[in-house]
C-alpha cells in the first residue's frame, strides 16, 4: 500500500494492518493507541484506535468531521485526514519542530479567522466527544450562557460528582455560577471553535507551521477556546498568540475576566474522566468566577 492506493481505498487500510503488510511504531496517543505507519512509498502516517474493544459510536468520525470544518474556514492548518472509520483514524504524519514566535503569531491570526468565521448554532450537526467522553452536540439557538451551563458544564459536573471527583458541597459552588452565568457578560453569536484547545493540541511542526489536531469542534464561544490555551501550563508564546488574535479580531470587555469561567469547561471534563486529581483546579477556577 502506497499513499495514492490509501487515498483511493481509505476503506482497506485495516486489512492491511490485519495482516501486517505495513511496518508500524507506537507513538504517544493520549486515550488512544496510535502509531506511525510507513507505507510502501516511504511515507508516514499518522493513525489512532481505541485500545480496548470497538471504539465509541462515532469517535473517530466526529474528529474527522470537525478537523475537515475547521480546514473550510481557510485559516488554521490541521492535517489530512486519509481514512475515518469507526473503529480506526488516519492522518498525514506530521514531523513535530519547535514552537517559534513567527509560528504562535501566524496560528494567532488564523486561528482569529477561523473563531469569525461562524457557525449556524450552538452545538454541531455531527455527534460530539471530547477526550473518552461524549459531548452534546445538539444545535441551539442560544443564548450563549444558557447553552454553556446546560450542555458544557452541568453534564461534567453531573457526572464528576457521580464518580467520586467533586463532593455535593463542590457541586453546590459550581451550581451557583450556573444559576447565574447570564450575570457574567461576554455572550456572542456562535464562533468556529476547536472545543478542546488545550496546549497538548497544538502540533509545532518542523516546517514552521503549527496545526490543530483532537478537535471537539462546535460552534461556542471564542472566548472557550482562548481561555483553555492557558490551562496545564499554557501554550508556548502564548501571549504572541493572543496579541495576534486581538489584532485580527478585538475581544469584548471583559474577556480577561471571564477566562476561569470558560476554563470550567475543560477543568471538570478531566475531573468527569481522570478524576479527583483535577479537584484543585476545578474549586480555584469556580472560586475565581464567584469573586469576579
């Protein structure tokens, strides 16, 4: 199997892997098992299954729908996408460089674009996942706050407090900001958004190009997006991203207020999914939201 043959048989490249006709090497995959596959040409690729089992229903082909909406906007790289099956993903390999100052101003701009470039609702027409767990995707007309609190927080917060994560007197913090996420401003029209842009979802590639890759991607809030690409350390030049991006599109009043709101998002989906250790994290951003 060459990348011509992959390109026009996308559907046979299990077969392949089945009965070992293309050399593989284990790769860092987060949730995933992923691998690098070296075709017959030379040419690398990228490719991700789940590790145990069939796959979520509809995993791979959600990430597959949203990397190719997020390529329409014409602004932000990601990579090829080559096959999405059910239970297997392949993308273009993309040979990882450093993070440069001229690559975090180019993803800034671009990623401003994509943010403008819109969405018709709320929530996607694809179903939705984000890390190992499903993400309501169903389209709404808004209002942003609203559609925030009942579809990204409440749920992980339902389900963080189910598993042991957070206790019933952290539910009662968070609930408090739910019942008044209205007061805290900042709402707009749907953005183009990635929806899991955590700084481990940047691709740094040693073309001097940096890509999204993961994406949980929706039409939300810009502010989501740029608020989360600080958390774990933030991504590196961060702040030239976001002078960029304001460049390109100004943020409303406000949005530096509003980070630790946008970030519970993204704070109780670890605790939802990978426990009690993120805790701390979900308290310290409730509790700035409350003082803010």
């Amino acid at each position: 199997m060459d990348l011509a043959y992959l390109r026009a048989h996308p559907q046979h490249l299990p077969t392949f892997l089945t009965h070992q006709r293309i050399r593989e090497t284990p790769v860092s995959g987060g949730v995933c098992t992923a691998r690098r596959l070296t075709l017959d040409d030379g040419t690398s690729i990228f490719a991700k299954s789940w590790p145990s089992g069939p796959a979520p229903d509809g995993m791979f082909t959600s990430e597959a729908a949203g990397l190719g909406w997020l390529l329409a906007a014409g602004a932000v790289d990601v990579p090829e996408v080559f096959t999405a099956l059910e239970d297997l993903l392949a993308l273009e390999w993309i040979t990882p460089g450093s993070p440069s100052r001229s690559a975090a101003a180019d993803f800034g701009r671009g990623l401003a674009r994509t943010h403008r470039s819109g969405a018709p609702a709320f929530g996607a027409s694809w179903p939705g996942w984000i890390g190992p767990l499903p993400l309501d995707n169903t389209p709404s007309a808004g209002p942003w706050g609203s559609w925030f609190a009942t579809r990204r927080l409440l749920p992980y917060l339902r389900l963080s407090v189910d598993r042991g994560a957070l206790s019933a007197d952290d539910a009662t913090v968070v609930e408090e900001i739910l019942k008044t996420i209205d007061a805290y401003g900042g709402s707009e029209p749907p953005a183009r958004v990635h929806g899991d842009l955590w700084p481990g979802n940047l691709l740094w590639g040693a073309d001097g190009r940096c890509r999204l890759v993961d994406p949980a991607a929706h039409g939300g809030h810009r502010e989501t997006d740029l608020a989360t690409l600080a958390l774990f350390g933030g991504a590196p030049f961060l702040d030239v991203i976001l002078a960029a991006y304001r460049e390109e599109w100004p943020l409303a009043d406000g949005w530096e207020a509003r980070v630790p709101l946008h970030q519970l998002h993204l704070l109780l989906v670890h605790t939802a999914a990978f426990g009690g250790s993120y805790r701390g994290a979900v308290m310290a951003a409730a509790d700035r939201v409350l003082r803010s």
